[in-house]
C-alpha cells in the first residue's frame, strides 16, 4: 500500500503530457514576495496521504543535506484525521521523511510532524490561502478570504522567505538578515538550535485530538526554567532554579537544553546557568522536544522504523504522580493509578476512565453557600510553596483549615508537617488539580489535603 500510494505520487509529480519532467525540483526552501498558494492539491503538487488519513500539501521543502530522510516542509498539514476526509489545516512547519527522489514517503512510519503552525486552534479548509505578499507580509486566508493570521512584517522589507536547515521559517530581508522567524514563535515544540527566549512559551496542546492551546506551559524567567498550569495564581509543577541573570533564554542544542545569560560571553566560552543533558541527536537524523497535554515535555527522534520518544526532559519529583493533570481534578495518583479522593464526597467524572478526573458531589464557589473541608491524610500536591496563593509557616493543622475556611478563593489547603502536627507548613490553592499519595519515606514530610465543599446540615462531619 506505501508502495502504491508513493508510486501513484511520484507518476502524477513526473508524467506530465507523457514527458517525463519534475512539475518541483527536488529541493525547494526559498520563495520571493509575491508567491501565493493555495490549499488544493491543484496549486500545491507536492502532496501525500499517509495511512493514517494525514494530509501534507508542501509549499517549501528543505531536503534533508543527506540528499533524503527527515526534512522540513512547510505548506498546509492535516493531522486531526478522525473523520476522514481531511478537513482541518494547519499553516505550518512539518518534519516530513523524504525518499532520494525529493519526495514526501514513508505513509505509516513518516506521518508529518508538525513543530511550529501559524493557526494554531483556528484550522483552515480546503481553498484557504497563504500569500507572502508583494509588501513583505505572510498571510494565512480562510476559504471565505478571512484573515486567520498574518506575520506583521508589511513594510519591513522582505524580500525572501526560507526553510532553513534546522527547520525555522525566516523572512529576510535584502541583505539576509532576519525579519521575522518562526522560531521567535514557537508553539509547542522546539526544534534543534532553537531558543526559548526570556518569557516566550511552549503550550502544550489540550489533548491529542484537540490542538487548541492547553493551560500547561514551558517558560524561562531570569531565575528558572519552569513548567507551570495556568491557573489564577499559576501553580507550578516543575522548576530548574539559576542564579538571576536578566532575559535569560534556554537553547536546544544536540545533546542539551541549556539556560544561558545574554550579558555573559558567547556561549561557547561561558558556561550555562544551567544544563539539562539530553540524548545526542544521531547523524543524519532529526530530533524536536514537545510540551505534550500530559505535561511531558517528551524529545522525539526519527529512527527508520518512525519516530519515537526518547527521553522524558523534565523529571519531576518524587515521581510522575506529580504531573498536574495525570489523575484530572481532584484525582488521586497512586503508583500512575487514579482514583477518587473519598467516595462520600466525590465521584468520577467517568467511571471508566479514572484519569478523567473526579468532581465534589456538593461544589462551592466564592459568594456561594457555606463551606466546610474534607481532611485526607497521606494525600499531597505538586505545586510549588512558592506559586501557591497563600503560604503559612510553623501553623497548626487547625489553624491551616481556618485559613482556607477564611479565603474564599481557598479551594483546597495542603498542610506539610514532621512528626508534629502542631507545627506545620500551610498551602492554600485556588484550584485542585491531580493529587498524589504522600510518600513520607521518600519526601521525608507528612501531607495532608483540606479539600472544601460545601456544607451540609452537619458542618462538622469533615471540620
Ligand atoms: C543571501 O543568501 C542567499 C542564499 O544563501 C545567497 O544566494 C545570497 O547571495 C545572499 N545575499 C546576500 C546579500 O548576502
Ligand atoms: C498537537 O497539535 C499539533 C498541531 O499543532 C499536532 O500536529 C500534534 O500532533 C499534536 N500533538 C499531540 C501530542 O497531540
Ligand atoms: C479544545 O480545547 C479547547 C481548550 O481547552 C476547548 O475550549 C475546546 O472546546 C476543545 N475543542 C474540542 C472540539 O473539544
Ligand atoms: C551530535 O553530537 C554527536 C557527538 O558530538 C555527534 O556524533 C552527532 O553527529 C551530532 N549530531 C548531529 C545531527 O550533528
Ligand atoms: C509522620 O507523622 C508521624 C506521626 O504522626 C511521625 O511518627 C513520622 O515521623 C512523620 N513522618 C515524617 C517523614 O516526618
């Protein structure tokens, strides 16, 4: 079947009116303002439908230097195949393997990996269009001519857009320098010689079906790499400290992700505020990191039989029970397994699937009825002490309940002690995501979860 679909590809590219010419030659990254394309196989010859119903529409393509292999196109891409045809595009950066031909192959192992889109939870259809415009802009256009997103860069002397070996999409002007890149962008992966600049993020997607932004994000502070949910305040689930360096940025290089000091000297002669190791990219292969719906921010590389995870980039403390979404809101992760804090007070959102989450039988909000708190010994949270929206230090377990009772904002107080329940540390949360259970033997601290409610006729029953 690969055979057949890629042979019935490379007929229709090549036998044209019965002679054999190349309707693309086999390396194309570059184009010039204005050059329009349209998402139709008509004006985009080059196009695949892998096996999994994916469709790649490539307007550039930068050939692997291998002369074949993993390559970067960029064009229109269809990924979200569940009800075939497909029907929603993306404007993007695609990984795509490429045979000695030049062109898109490999249907099952290759499908398109897309690392960078300009429509990120806004798909277009057939007939949108993208034109890099005789004024310097690129332009994504619905069917219907809507503007979905454009570069900005009107004005700014464009005058060549390019797929560059490392898979970023530039926009130079006359004397090469850079307008516009889309690595200055990234959405949720990075790619190779790509850096997170100071406040930029990676925003994983909401679900595998789904590629709207999430709430979970990747970003660089003068002080840390963190990983954080975005909730009101953001709480946050992982953290690699340094120490303050103004605009600090991290960079994908083969084999690290390093955080570097702008002020400092180059990177090559001063060493990194702070280094994660990560597996070397092999020769001739391509590698890219992505901040998935799970909170994993997961290194693919292509290996012949397809891309596979190969390293799990952030390693979270005392185990994977403290990602912020494994078990959904107010699960409970024991040992990767989910389930409900307290069957009295909370059922499943789906009983079948435990990750799904669990939900208050008797919710409260702020302003809303009176409330009281479940207390569950032995449960723990992952967010930070230092993002969480109230911290109190050496309180009694009471007096920690009294504040949550007190602020109205409190959803949930985790209270972490020693061996003395007296004097403790005190965490109010706006909001409960995944819990965990405690492990006092490996965290060498006791926890334990005030979730509130609302109150019944008997307020004392959990207070
Ligand atoms: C810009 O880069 C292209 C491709 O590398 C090259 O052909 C061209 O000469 C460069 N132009 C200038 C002004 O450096
Ligand atoms: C996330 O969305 C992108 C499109 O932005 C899609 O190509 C990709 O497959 C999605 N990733 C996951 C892990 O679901
Ligand atoms: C996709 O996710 C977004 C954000 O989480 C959500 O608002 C939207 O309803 C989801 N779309 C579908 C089709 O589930
Ligand atoms: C990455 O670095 C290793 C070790 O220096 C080297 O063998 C490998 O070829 C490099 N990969 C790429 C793609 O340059
Ligand atoms: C947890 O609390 C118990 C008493 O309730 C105490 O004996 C134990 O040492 C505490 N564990 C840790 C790790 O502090």
């Amino acid at each position: 079947m690969a055979l057949a679909l890629s042979l019935s590809l490379s007929l229709s590219l090549l036998l044209v009116g019965g002679v054999v010419v190349r309707a693309q030659p086999f390396d194309y990254p570059t184009a010039k303002p204005s050059t329009r394309w349209a998402n139709t196989d008509a004006s985009l010859p080059h196009h695949v439908t892998y096996a999994d119903g994916s469709v790649a529409r490539a307007a550039l393509l930068r050939l692997n230097p291998a002369g074949y292999g993993p390559s970067y196109a960029f064009g229109f891409f269809c990924t979200n195949h569940q009800a075939p045809p497909c029907a929603e595009f993306l404007l993007a950066v695609a990984v795509v393997y490429c045979n000695s031909g030049g062109l898109m192959t490999s249907v099952v192992a290759g499908i398109p990996q897309v690392v960078w889109s300009a429509n990120r939870g806004q798909p277009v259809g057939e007939g949108a269009s993208a034109e890099l415009t005789a004024a310097g802009d690129l332009v994504l256009r619905s069917a219907t001519g809507a503007v979905v997103w454009s570069s900005g860069t009107a004005g700014r002397s464009v005058a060549a857009m390019a797929v560059t070996r490392d898979g970023n999409l530039v926009l130079l002007d006359a004397r090469n320098a850079t307008v516009w890149q889309s690595f200055d962008h990234p959405t949720d992966a990075l790619l190779v010689g790509q850096s997170l600049r100071a406040g930029a993020r990676l925003v994983a997607n909401s679900s595998a079906a789904n590629w709207s932004a999430s709430r979970l994000y990747l970003t660089v502070a003068d002080d840390s790499l963190s990983a954080y949910v975005d909730a009101k305040p953001p709480q946050r689930y992982y953290h690699l400290g340094f120490s303050k360096a103004a605009g600090a940025y991290a960079t994908y290089a083969n084999g690290s992700l390093a955080v570097f000091d702008p002020a400092a000297a180059p990177a090559a002669s001063t060493p990194p505020l702070a280094t994660i190791q990560l597996p070397e990219v092999g020769a001739g292969t391509v590698q890219y990191m992505r901040l998935e719906h799970d909170g994993h921010l997961r290194l693919y590389e292509w290996n012949p039989a397809g891309w596979a995870p190969v390293f799990d980039v952030l390693r979270l403390f005392p185990d994977d029970c403290a990602f912020p979404t494994v078990c959904g809101a107010y699960g409970v992760c024991t040992d990767m397994q989910c389930s409900c804090p307290d069957a009295a007070n909370f059922r499943a959102v789906d009983f079948r699937r435990p990750n799904r989450g669990c939900v208050p039988t008797a919710p409260v909000a702020c302003g809303g009825p009176p409330a009281r708190l479940v207390s569950l010994p032995g449960l723990a949270y992952f967010n930070d002490p230092a993002t969480s929206l109230k911290a109190l230090e050496r309180v009694s377990d009471a007096a920690c309940r009294k504040a949550c009772l007190d602020e109205c904002r409190c959803a949930a107080a985790q209270f972490v002690y020693g061996a003395d329940a007296g004097d403790g540390f005190c965490y109010l949360q706006s909001e409960v995501l995944s819990m965990e259970t405690s492990r006092p033997e490996v965290v060498h601290y006791n926890s334990t979860m005030h979730l509130k409610v609302r109150a019944t006729r008997r307020p004392s029953a959990g207070f």
